[in-house]
C-alpha cells in the first residue's frame, strides 16, 4: 500500500503504471512549484522580472 | 459596462447583445442541470442504459469531444515542441477548446459513474490492467494541464494584468508553457490511444476486436491518430466559427492553412491506416471468429453504409480537399473538409460504442435497440451550451486571438 493505492503491489506493472503517473503528476507540481517560487522571489524583488513585449 | 475588462483596442458587442446570446446556451445549461439532478436523486434508471448498453450517449460524447478536444494538445505540441511559431496566433483558442473539451467529459463521466462521490475509487482501488484506468490517470492528470495552460490566458485580461504579481505568474507560467505542452502531449498519447485500445480488447466481440503489437491493439494507434487528425480541424471550424459571428478577421491565414496542411497529412495517413485496419479485419478477425463479413450488418439500422459514410464519405472526401492546396485555401472548401473530418471521427466514436454493443455476439442473442432518453441528451448537450458559454466569455474578455487588433486595424 501506497498513499495513492490501496492494492500496491511491488510487481514491474504496478512500478510502471504508477511510476509514469507520478511522473507526469511530479513535472507538474514541479513546474508550478518553480514558477510560484519564481513569481514570490520577483515580487519581494530578490530577482529581476523580465520584460516582455 | 464591462468595457474596462474587454482587450485592450477590440471591439465587442454591447453587453445586453452578449446577453441575449448567452440565453440559449444557459437554457441547455438549465435542461442539462435538471437532467443531471434528477440522475443523481433517482439514480441511472432515468437513461435507457442497460446491462447491455453500459456505454451509451454519454460516451459517445465522450469520446467524440475527448478527440476532438486533442487540437488543443497537437497544436501545443507542434508550437512548443516543434516551434511551429505561426501556430501561436491560434494556441490560444486551441487550448480553451481542449479545456472546454475535457472538462465537458469529466464533468459527464461524473454523472455517468453513477455516484461520483465514489469517482475517486478508480485512483484509490486501481486496476493497473484495465485500460480504462489508464484512461482516468491521463484524462484527470491532461485536465490539470490544461488548466495550467489556460491560467496564463485568463491572467491576460486587461483588469487582471495590471495586477504585478498576477501579471508575473502569468509571464512565469508562459516561460515553461513547453514543460507543460510537453506532459500534455505524453498524457494525451496514452489516453487517445487507450480508448481505442479498450475496443481492440474486446476478443468476445468481433466487431471491434483487432489484432496489434504487443498488448496494443491497432485501434490504439488508430484513435491517436484519428484524434490528432480531427482536432486541428476542430480547432479550425471553432476560428471560423466566431469569425463568422463577430464578422472579423482573428487569426491569420497562414496560421490555419498550416494547421490545414498538418491536418491533410495525417488524415491521409489515417485513411490508408484504417483500410489497411478494415482489410486486416475482413480476413483476419472475422474468418477466425466463425463468422462472415455481413454477419455484422444484417440487423437493424446499422448496415454497410456505416463503413462507406466513415471511410468514403467522412474520410477519404475531406483528405482529398484538404490535400489540394487551391481548393483548401478557398473557405468553403475547407470548412466542409474540416465539418466531414470531424462528423467522421463522431461517427468512428459511435460505431465502436453503439454498434458494438448492439450486434449479437451469441447465437441465441438477439439484436439490440438503444435510443437515448431526454435526460441523456440533456446532459450531453448540457456540454455544448458549456462549450459555446465558456468560449464566448474568453473571447468577450481574453485576448483570445493575438493578432485580432492587427487583422481588423484597417476595418475598425
């Protein structure tokens, strides 16, 4: 058992099925993690914002 | 009234025209809300779905939205990926459709389950060998994503924009778009393809089962591809769409006859596919399933014409228009190719629900009628009252269409 399955098994399908979702989930919340940090760090002026036109 | 929200130099309807225009969509709205409702408080006995049409409308719908809604990844993927950069001038409106599209699914699939306050049973109780689940990962996981690349959109808005922080995510968000169209594009491949491949399984069932490689089934490959061939032309009938209705000019030629072109190609290469698919099938699955070719075509409404419309008609027509530079640079032309590529992948969807379910698969079966209920369509119309909704506010208050201003400068 894992936080997001109740069946886990430690099989090459579970490892697979699961590892590509957490993949996909795991470049998202990253790339929202980044770009919120990004964004905070800008706003409190600890890095230059980049100007687009 | 609302003129301090609407983009910067585009001109727009007043707001009592807008409301007038959104009334028959919110009365869709309202009847896919009644029908709803009364699926959720008396449960499924209010749609003619049975043990035997487990799938039904709703999946159609489905189906046809979730392909035609893969505009939103391909164009993503052929600008960000690829660096197709005349495609910006229509990504944006790629994505609100894609989003429109799945959310639209998601939503249905909430009453479809029946009791979606157990739809999180399906992450929890995973059944990794089932396609479906599959499906339920990248559809919810590609949902997120187009939520993440329809934010950035919405932070547009000239009253939003002048908030710094906002503005901020919104340029932040822009700066990695490829990381997110590039997942979207994974998680779309994966579930396209699984949809198909759920009916290619299907080994009780003739009609749809099909040989392949490895454990995909060639309707895996053929529902990717099919997808990826319909959605531009999606994309492009939505452009043209509110082109006509606000009479101006949103995105420029070059942009659409690119997507055209891609979309020629693929379908083409779709068309020789599913022949080949077709044939393979007539000699191959039938024969070694005991039975014969007409076997399939015999009872109730569902005859040959179901492969000429699909092949020749919705298929090999809109290629051959699409193909040819001269006639897909003139509009009509192309708006037609583009209405018979989409009808064509609806109707693909359809045939491999409905009329999989309906032909007998036992001798002592006996064909089977499905015709759905008010309350089905209104839940699934209840999504094009959604659809036409959404779009219309994005494109009332979102710089939907970057070179709009640029297009209609001499006009306005």
């Amino acid at each position: 058992m894992t936080p997001f399955s109740f069946e886990w098994l430690w099989n090459t399908e579970y490892t697979i099925f699961f590892g590509l979702l957490y993949v996909a989930l795991g470049i998202i919340g990253c790339g929202m993690t980044f770009v919120i940090i990004k964004t905070a760090l800008q706003v409190f002026g600890f890095m230059r914002e980049r100007h687009f036109h | 009234m609302d003129s301090p929200l609407l983009p910067e130099g585009a001109k727009r309807c007043s707001p009592t025209v807008f409301f007038f225009w959104t009334l028959p969509w919110l009365a869709l709205l309202a009847w896919g809300g009644l029908s709803a409702f009364l699926c959720l408080y008396k449960a499924l006995n209010q749609t003619n779905m049975s043990n035997v049409f487990a799938f039904a409308l709703w999946i159609v719908f489905d189906l046809g939205v979730i392909a035609l809604g893969a505009g939103a990844f391909f164009t993503g993927f052929l600008t960000y990926i690829i660096g197709r950069k005349e495609l910006k001038d229509i990504i944006n409106a790629a994505v609100i459709i894609g989003f429109i599209c799945y959310t639209g699914a998601l939503a249905m699939l909430g009453i479809d389950i029946g009791q979606p306050l157990r739809g999180w049973f399906i992450f929890w109780h995973a059944n990794i060998h089932s396609m479906l689940v599959e499906v339920s990962f990248c559809i919810t996981c590609y949902a997120m994503v187009l939520a993440i690349e329809f934010l950035p959109i919405i932070l547009e808005n000239r009253e939003l924009d002048k908030i710094k922080e906002l503005r901020l995510l919104g340029h932040n968000m822009h700066e990695i778009m490829a990381v997110f169209a590039a997942t979207g594009t994974f998680l779309s491949f994966f579930h396209q393809g699984s949809l198909g491949g759920m009916f290619g399984v299907m080994y009780g069932r003739p009609f749809a089962a099909r040989g392949g490689f490895y454990i995909w089934p060639w309707t895996f490959f053929l529902f990717i591809l099919s997808a990826i061939a319909a959605g531009p032309c999606f994309t492009i009938l939505c452009t043209k769409l509110t082109e006509f209705i606000s009479r101006k000019k949103l995105v420029p030629e070059q942009a659409i006859q690119s997507l055209a072109k891609i979309a020629a190609w693929l379908l083409s290469l779709y068309m020789i596919l599913k022949i080949a698919d077709t044939l393979g099938w007539l000699y191959g699955v039938v024969p070694d399933a005991g039975q014969k070719f007409m076997d399939f075509y015999r009872e109730g409404p569902y005859g040959v014409w179901l492969l000429v419309v699909e092949i020749i008609i919705c298929g090999i027509i809109p290629a051959i228009i699409l193909m040819i530079p001269k006639v897909r640079q003139q509009q009509g032309w192309l708006i037609f190719a583009c209405l018979l590529n989409c009808t064509g992948i609806i109707f693909n969807r359809f045939v491999f629900i409905i009329v999989t379910l309906a032909i007998p698969v036992m001798p002592f079966d006996r064909f089977w009628g499905y015709l759905p209920t008010w309350q089905e369509w209104g839940v699934a119309l209840a999504v094009i009252g959604y659809g036409v909704l959404l779009f219309s506010a994005a494109y009332r208050y979102l710089p939907v269409f970057p070179k709009e201003r640029e297009l209609n400068a001499v006009a306005e």
